[in-house]
C-alpha cells in the first residue's frame, strides 16, 4: 500500500504543470509555427502534406502540441520531448483516405517521421509520461482544458495557410494571446462542441465507450542506417553488399531503377528525401522512446498505405526502446523492417492486426513485452464495446523475411523474451477464421524464450511455407521456409547467416548458429480449442457454447490442437483461398516439443486473464513456482538481454504496466505495482552501492546508466525483506555522472 500511495503522489506532481493549464491554456500548432519549421505539398496518387523542422526544437510540458500534418525530424536535427509533455494529432477533416479521395484532398494524418540521421529524444517517466494522442481525446491530465478550440486551421495548399475544412471544437472561449489556430497561442475557457463530441464518437471514461476510438491519427515512425535485406536477389550478403538508393517519382510515388537494402516510409513518396530507411550502420542511432502513452492510432492514407503505431525502418542498436504502450491502434502496434534495435518493457494492447510485425532482416532484441488482443468484446464474450469488429486483431506476431521467393540474408532471426502474448480468446466470433499466435513466413524465425504464448482459438503458432502441395515434406520446395528457421540448423554464417562481426557471433561462439526458430522454455496455454472449417482447424470445440461448457475444466477434458498443419492464408499457396499451403509440420512440432527445450502444454503458470473479456481484471504475474523460477532457463545474455529473468512471460512480481499507461487508467489491470525506495552511496574504495528497500522473494533488477538514456544490468537478486544492497565494481563514483534505478520484474 505504502508504494502506491508514493507512486500516485509522484504521478500527481509530475503531471502538475499538465494540470495547471485549466486556468489559460498554451497550445503550439506546429504546422503554423513558421519559426524552425517549413511545409510543402505533394500531390498524385497519395497526397500527404509535411511540416519540416529547420533547427532543433524542445517541445516542453507547458505547452500542448498540435500535429497537424507528417512533422519530419530531418538528417542532422533532433527533436526533444520532455516528460509530461501532451502531443495532439489531427486528421483531415474527411477522415481516412481511401485511395480516390487521397488523389485529390490530403490524407493529412498528424504522425512524427525521423529521416535517416535524425534524433527524437521523447524520455518519459513513470511519474510523467509523455502522451500522443487524437486531438480531442479528453481522458488525458487537463481533460478538456487541453482541447484545442480549432481544427485543421492549417490545412495546407500551394503553400498558403488556409481555413477551409476546419473544424470547430469549442466555443465560448476566451483568446489571451496570438491567433487561435495559428503558431502560438493561448486562451481560457471553452465548452466542447456537439460536432467535437461527435466527430470522437462522445469520449468518455465509461466501460464502453472508453474502448471505441482508432485510427484517429498516425503514428511515430523512426528511419535510421541500419541493413534491411529488401530488394537483394537470393542468396546475396546484405551487410556486405552496398545499398541501391531509391528514385521515387514525387508525384506518382513510383520507384525507378534497382533498390536494394532498403524500405520506402508508407505515404512518405512524395518526400523522396525522407522517405526510406536502411543502410550499414548497424549502430546507428536515432534517439530515444521512453515512457510514451500511443494511444488510438494507425491511419489509413489511401488503399494498402497504412500508419502504425510505432514503425522502426532500418533503426540501429544504439536506439532506445522502452517503456511503451501501443493502445486501440488500427493497424500494426511495434513494426519493425530490418535493423537492430531492441525493445523492452512494451506493451501492444487491442491493435487492429498484428502486435509486434518484424520484416526484412530484422535482429534486434526484445525482451518484456505483453501482447493483448481484443477489446471488441463485452464482458459476456459476444456483444461489443462499441469498436469495430475488424479490430479484434490478427496474428499475435507476424515474422517476415525478404519478399516473395528469396533467401537474401541476414535472416531475421530476432530474439523475443519474457514476453506474454494473448490471443483473441473465445468469444462467439473466434469459431470462423483462422486466429493463431505467432506467424511465420517468407525465410523468417525468432528465439522464443520464457516466454508465455495462450488464448489463440485456432493454434498456437503457425509455422508456414509455400510449397506446391501439402504432401511436399522436402525442403527444397519453391519460395521461402520459415519451416527451415525452425526444424533445421545451420553450420555456417553466425547467427543471422550473414557472418558479421558483432556480439551476436560472439554469443554463438564465432561459427554454427544453431536453429534460427525456437522456443525454450515457453508455456502454451488455452490455445486451439475452437473448431473452424478453415484449413487445418479441427479444434475440440465447435461452438462457443460448448467451449464455455467446458472451460472450468480445462485442459484435463480434451487436448488442444496447438499446431493446425495449414492455413487458409492467401497468398502462400497454389490455389486460389491458400488452402494447399503447409505449416507446422511434424519436423517442426517435434522440434518445439521436445524434451530438452523445456517448453510446458496446457498448464496455466497462474496469470488471471478471463477467456472472453480483457477490459478488466487483467493480472500477467505468475504464481505456479516452476513458472516462477525455471530451473531450466538458457536465455542468453547478448544484445542487453537480461538472462537472470528466468521466469515465464512479461511480469514475474511486479505489474509495472500500473500507474502510466492508458489501459490502467482505463481499469484494465489488477495486480500490485512494486515501487521501491531507493538510495546510492559509495564504498571505501569510491565504488557505487545501491541500497533498495525490497520485498521478500520479489526479484529486481539493479541497472546504471551514463548518459540517462540507456541502461544496462547491474545485477539481479531475489530480495529479502528490508534493504537490499549491491554494489557496482565498475561505478566509480565522481569519475563520470551515473544514473541507477531498481525495477521489480
């Protein structure tokens, strides 16, 4: 008790300068702003507007930004955002495009684009956290004293600042300075408008309504240097092969001559500048995510042209990733081409398709991470809670390696541990379809470890290939085998096949990576238990209602059917609905399940997560003592991952999603939050020591940092109760700054 009492003191005055703006508003419309920045135009097929910064700016927690257009953070600038500070985007007053409409009115979703060698720094805090979001959501610190009173005022064309298509969203408000609408201004009072209330669909705290709103705006996406294996022919080295750069027709978005290593900016075509990641740095960096709230994101510019929530192209190593929630967004959550950054403690909750998309080459690390799909249901498993029904989500992950019929390497042979992944559960519109857990296609794999994979009706995972026919059992059959990544082992090329010289050669000692697929000590709960006439679906249950006469009781009443052996998937098959497509074969189902992987079927490790309804009474800690502390755990240690964690999913003590996040202001988690208290001295030999007060059995990690950006391990103990110390040899105090927190896992 006394830890939440601190923890929401601190949330309380961290927001205070967010809060004390009821009285007179500041509000920034960036596109206006005409000081450090630049707007231009683009026209054709997709038609997107930018605002270009011109110098470095601070975006500060006085202030409410408005992002009206694609702002672009371009080579050599950094954009900084301090914590606490509240970022609004628009869309354009006509919704999302839809191909046509984009042609001739702009898709103008507000979205932040870092080019190649740009910089965010959006550092965060528990007790602060910075939040981007639509521009009139109300269930923000300030409610609707942070709405701004106009929308769209700088619509964009030919480069003049115009009113048409705005949009009103307050009246009787008082200006106090500049021009409501334009650059800087601030006012006083105001009531929301009918039309601002409508155009949000009502906003409102309430169980069902809280859950409706998406695709409101478009997303953060982050360009850096580092290899992405598109556009290579098979068999070619990206890393050792230089890169083609694209020549984009700005007004038609079509591509010219040969590009290899690297992948176009959705609707970013008419900026050729900005419009591309990749590269051969692999420690490029592009600055720093921490503590950010995403909330009802992923816009559709036109036909097939999509915004995530977080979009990573070509991002490098020395990035920084953490601490993020992805919340109600229409499209992908974490999307990920090619590049080496990782990312931890995230949070992919309710997306309109996949949680976290990896594509391209991609091998960076992420490590507690809690994927939750489906808020579309009510607490009964079959009415809705006012969001569209094509939003209950799709693939837990979905894992890609080059396009099409290719085996350029690297692969992408990321790593993903400690994660919770829960699929769309069982309420009546999971027995059509074909919902599983983690896809896999196209020459890609992952290293699965500790990790917990439950409540996907049609299978737990889908391994799959394209091949001619399901009778095909070889390995040579045309296209790409992600069934390889999994069911065979290279001799050759390191861990990513493509030889490089890094910590991950040094991780598989130099030569033989082993499978580029595993899973090691994973738990499968509740998974493939609803029956579909798709494609290999030939779960226990038929029905809904005998599911739910059933579930009290399970697994001990039936088996499940964990590995459906194909997919109805378009587009990996001969045949026209995909149905001759192989997947999970039994060379792959006897690799994931046998003995010395240590992986556990149908045994709940104690997470309390209802079968139909997510809204509420969400608790991801463990409780079954094997799960707790697995006696078996192999986690490697490479690319900042933290080994010591051996324990399964995301949250082992400590539900450290409370307190910050949108879904916990929304009353979806249960759980305690751990905040410990903290100090740090030195030792006779100048040495940092880290005293904390613990809990007993609770397991924490003791992190430092030197530029308070990225940390890294210190050590990691299981706490008695009462203070805890460790001692850092390498923290010699006074010589450098250094910066340590402990966080519970």
């Amino acid at each position: 008790m006394k830890n939440k009492i601190i923890l929401s003191l601190l949330v309380a005055l961290g927001l205070a300068s967010v809060d004390g703006v009821n009285a007179q508003t500041k509000f920034v419309d960036v596109a206006t702003l005409g000081d450090g920045v630049t707007v231009a135009t683009s026209s054709g097929t997709t038609k997107v507007n930018a605002t270009v910064l011109t110098k470095n700016q601070r975006w500060t927690r006085d202030q409410v930004y408005i992002v009206g257009n694609n702002v672009i953070v371009p080579n050599g600038l950094t954009l900084t955002i301090e914590a606490g500070t509240l970022v609004r985007f628009e869309r354009h007053t006509r919704g999302q495009g839809t191909g046509a409409e984009a042609a001739t009115t702009p898709a103008d979703p507000g979205a932040i684009v870092v080019a190649r060698g740009g910089k965010i720094n959006a550092i965060g805090t528990a007790e602060a956290p910075i939040i981007f979001t639509s521009i009139d959501d109300t269930l923000v610190p300030g409610g609707e004293a942070t709405v701004p009173p106009i929308e769209n005022k700088g619509v964009v064309a030919d480069g003049t600042i115009i009113v048409n298509g705005e949009r009103i969203l307050k009246t009787g408000y008082t200006v106090n300075s500049g021009v409501a609408g334009v650059g800087s201004y601030t006012i006083t009072g105001g009531t929301l408008t009918a039309a601002a209330k409508g155009y949000s669909k009502t906003w409102s705290s309430t169980a069902d309504s809280a859950w409706k709103h998406d695709g409101m705006w478009g997303g953060l996406v982050l360009a850096g240097k580092s290899t992405v294996n598109r556009g290579y022919s098979s068999g070619v080295n990206a890393r050792t092969t230089a890169i083609s750069e694209p020549t984009i027709n700005t007004t038609t978005g079509a591509l010219t001559g040969t590009q290899a290593g690297v992948q176009l900016i959705e609707g970013m075509a008419g900026f050729s500048s900005y419009s591309w990641g990749g590269g051969d740095e692999d420690n490029d960096d592009s600055g720093v995510l921490k503590f950010i709230v995403n909330y009802g994101g992923g816009f559709v510019i036109a036909l097939d042209t999509e915004l995530n929530a977080f979009s990573f192209y070509g991002v490098g190593r020395n990035t920084t990733v953490e601490f993020c929630e992805a919340i109600n967004n229409a499209d992908d959550d974490f999307e990920l081409w090619g590049g080496d950054v990782s990312l931890f403690h995230i949070i992919s909750a309710f997306c309109g398709d996949d949680g976290i998309d990896t594509d391209q080459g991609y091998l960076g690390t992420i490590q507690y991470a809690c994927q939750i799909q489906n808020d579309a249901i009510g607490t009964d498993g079959v009415s809705v809670s006012g969001r569209s029904t094509s939003n209950y989500g799709d693939s837990l992950t979905e894992n890609d390696g080059p396009e099409s019929n290719n085996s350029a390497v690297p692969y992408s042979t990321y790593t993903l541990a400690n994660a919770t992944l829960i699929g769309r559960g069982y309420g009546a519109a999971s027995y059509s379809g074909n919902f599983t857990g983690p896809n896999f296609k196209d020459n890609a794999g992952c290293r699965t470890y500790n990790s917990l994979i439950m409540d996907n009706p049609h299978g737990a995972v889908l391994i799959m290939d394209r091949v001619t026919s399901l009778s095909d059992n070889s390995f040579s059959s045309a296209g790409n085998s992600s069934i390889n990544r999994y069911a065979g082992t290279r001799t050759t090329g390191g861990f990513d096949a493509a030889g490089r010289a890094s910590d991950l050669v040094t991780a598989d000692n130099g030569a033989a990576s082993g499978p580029d697929g595993l899973y090691n000590n994973t738990w499968f709960f509740r998974n493939g238990y609803a029956g579909s006439s798709r494609a290999g679906v030939n779960g226990a249950f038929a029905s809904k209602a005998l599911f739910d006469a059933a579930v009290a009781n399970l697994p001990a009443t039936t088996s499940a059917n964990r590995f459906p052996n194909s997919t109805d998937r378009a587009g990996r098959g001969s045949s026209a609905d995909g149905t001759s497509v192989r997947a999970n074969t039994a060379a792959v189902q006897a690799e994931i399940t046998k003995a010395e992987n240590y992986n556990v079927f149908d045994q709940n490790p104690g997470v309390s997560v209802n079968p139909y309804h997510r809204l509420s009474g969400v608790d991801l800690r463990v409780t079954v003592s094997a799960a707790r502390d697995l006696a078996s755990s192999s986690m490697p240690s490479y690319r900042g991952l933290n080994s010591d964690a051996t324990f399964v999913g995301a949250v082992r003590d400590n539900m450290w999603m409370r307190g910050w996040t949108r879904g916990d202001q929304l009353g979806m988690y249960s759980g305690s939050l751990i905040v410990p208290d903290v100090s740090v001295s030195a030792n006779g030999l100048n040495q940092a020591v880290v005293t904390f007060g613990g809990e007993l059995g609770v397991k924490y990690v003791v992190e430092v940092s030197r530029d308070n950006k990225a940390y890294t391990k210190v050590a990691t103990v299981t706490a008695v109760a009462g203070n805890n110390s460790v001692t850092d040899s390498t923290g010699l105090v006074g010589s450098t700054p250094l910066f340590y927190r402990v966080t519970a896992l």
